[in-house]
C-alpha cells in the first residue's frame, strides 16, 4: 500500500529520518537527499540553457541553495551559493563572479530589477546574464516575459520538489505547461482523496511520485486542470496548512501553537499581500482583555515568539478591538494563492 505523505507527516517522521537530511528553515520537513533531486536540477540547469563556459549565481534559500549550487556545478564552469537576501550584495557578487546565470525566485528578481533601476540607477543589461532560472515560489502573472525583456536574457521555470528544492519539472515560457525533467516524478491528485483528480475537477494537487515502494508526496501547490490531455499545468495556488511567502513555507501550526502561550490572545489573522516585488506578511493579533491592546511588552512578546519560527520577516499588528470568545486563526491571502486550510472544503 502505497503511503501519501504531506509536509505535516515529514515533520512528524524527522526524528527517525536517515542519510543526509535536507531541513526546511523552520524544520517542519527533513527529508533525505536522494539521487535523482541532484541529476533532476543538473539537468533542469541543461534545460535552461546553461553549458560549461557559464559561471551561475545561486540566490535562494536552503535546502534549495546548496543543491542548486552543487548541481551547477557539475554543468557550468563555476558555482557559487550566495543567499537570498541583499540586493547591493548579490549585484555585486554577480558583478564579481562574471556570472552569466542567475538561479532565483521570481519576486527575487523582479526585486533586483526594482532596485537596479530606482535605486542603484544601473542598466540590467550591465550584468550580461545569458540566463535566469526562476524557482521556487507562484510566478507573478508576465513576470518571465518581463525579465526576459529587461534583461535581454532566457528566462526558464523550473517546478521545485518542495521539500528539497530539486527541479522536477519546467517551462520556458508563463502560457507552456511544465515538462517533467524525467517520467513518473510529477503527478495530479484529488485534493479530496488520496487518487488521481476526477476529471471534472477544476483543480488537482502536485505531488511527487518517487520510485515504487516510496510514499507518494503531497507538495501542497494547486493547479488549475483545464489543459490538454497529460499535461501539467503550473501551480497558481497552495493548500493545507503551510503558506508559501518569499519563496519559504511557513507553518500556519507553529503561529497557532506560540500564540495559544501567551495570555489574552483571543484570535489572530495572517495577511499575505505582494503589493511591490516581494510579499509581506502582516500578523494581526486579537486579544480578548482591553488593558492589552496598548500594552508594549505583549505586542513585543508576540513579536518575539513569532520571529523565533521562521526567517520570514513578519509584522505583528495588534487589533483595536477585543473578543471575550476565542476564536481559529485565519489567512487572508491578498495574492490570491492560499486557497484554505482544509483540503476537503476547497471548491
């Protein structure tokens, strides 16, 4: 029997977990680095364009940085992991390093491109980068036809395995569906049932088929169906109860755990909008007593406790209002991805 996991149940199993673990940031996956996430993204990087005279940038969070970084190497000519964060200093690394690929996000490089223009007053063209390889995170609608565009560069998508971050599937342009990089490790399924989607259904879950014997992984990314026949339509959504912001899967449990530890807390609403380049998260907080709302060291307590989750830069609000009856945490997604919570109530 075959076992469908999610990113819940990896979380749950890490502590038993063997051979050289990838971890998400705030540990609520570990799964192993098995060989084909290396050969996937070494040949997700070929897709691209990338050949031994390139010298590649790799500009994204871990897990995915390292494999990124290490599976570039084997196709370019040069390698090198230098983060997510700082634009000044990733410009200058690109700059330094003569890159000509750049592996990023989108809101990444469509922020990069922002800050080149408005603030380092810098032509993209200066960079020469002969390819951009986008990962990780749902595309803003046009975002590859723009880069593409100011960068005078090849722009590719490549879908990541969530948990390790290796390709497993790509696309050259936002209106192609994906390619799988090899068969059977990209699948569709119900997001009511562990099976395939029924075909009438608007909307089918990723998941990761690894080789027979091995679980079957939900990657908690949403596809709209509607394509033709076999193909694998590019994520717009997420589901379950991790939200994707910056490129990092944060743990909707993990807020809701912290905060039910702290005093007064009636209820709390996460806010993911993507007004500019990049998300923002805002946590607003509810309490249930008056004499907390402008209460300094419980705004900082929360804040705290928050911070202490992840490496997602989030603000806390605090609620003018106060409810005397606790009540669930809720998601507003202002970007239109995080479709709920609950799997069995999406329509």
């Amino acid at each position: 029997m075959t076992l469908w996991l999610t990113r819940d149940d990896l979380g749950a199993a890490a502590h038993a977990a063997t051979g050289l673990l990838l971890v998400s940031p705030d540990v609520s996956s570990a799964v192993p680095l098995a060989p084909q996430d290396h050969g996937l993204t070494a040949q997700a990087l070929r897709e691209a364009g990338v050949g031994e005279r390139d010298r590649v940038v790799v500009a994204l969070a871990e897990p995915a940085g390292a494999l990124w970084t290490a599976a570039a190497a084997d196709v370019a000519g040069a390698a090198a992991d230098v983060g997510p964060r700082g634009r000044m200093r990733l410009h200058h690394a690109l700059t330094a390093l003569k890159a000509t690929t750049l592996v990023i996000t989108p809101t990444g490089a469509m922020d990069l491109l922002a800050r080149l223009h408005l603030e380092f007053l810098l032509d993209p063209l200066d960079l020469g980068l002969r390819n951009i390889v986008l990962t990780g995170e749902i595309a803003s609608k046009r975002t590859i036809s723009h880069l593409a565009g100011e960068f005078e560069s090849r722009v590719t998508e490549v879908f990541a395995n969530p948990y390790t971050g290796g390709g497993l599937a790509w696309r050259a342009s936002e209106g192609d569906p994906l390619t799988p990089l090899a068969d059977g490790v990209l699948g569709l399924a119900s997001l009511t049932k562990d099976d395939a989607p029924d075909a009438a259904a608007g909307l089918a879950e990723l998941i990761v088929t690894p080789p027979p014997g091995d679980a079957v992984l939900r990657t908690g990314l949403v596809a709209r169906l509607g394509g033709s026949h076999g193909a694998f339509p590019a994520p717009a959504h997420t589901v379950g109860d991790h939200v994707l912001v910056r490129g990092v899967w944060l743990a909707l449990p993990r807020i809701e755990k912290a905060l039910s530890k702290i005093d007064g807390v009636a209820g709390w609403d996460l806010a993911i909008s993507r007004q500019g380049t990049l998300d923002a998260a805002v946590l607003t907080v509810t309490f249930s007593r008056t004499s907390l709302v402008q209460n300094p060291m419980w705004k900082s307590r929360i804040r705290q406790a928050v911070q202490a989750l992840t490496p997602i830069s989030i603000n806390v609000e605090i609620a003018q209002d106060v409810s005397e009856t606790p009540a669930p945490g809720t998601v507003t997604d202002l970007r239109g991805h995080h479709l709920g919570r609950d799997r069995a109530l999406i329509t």
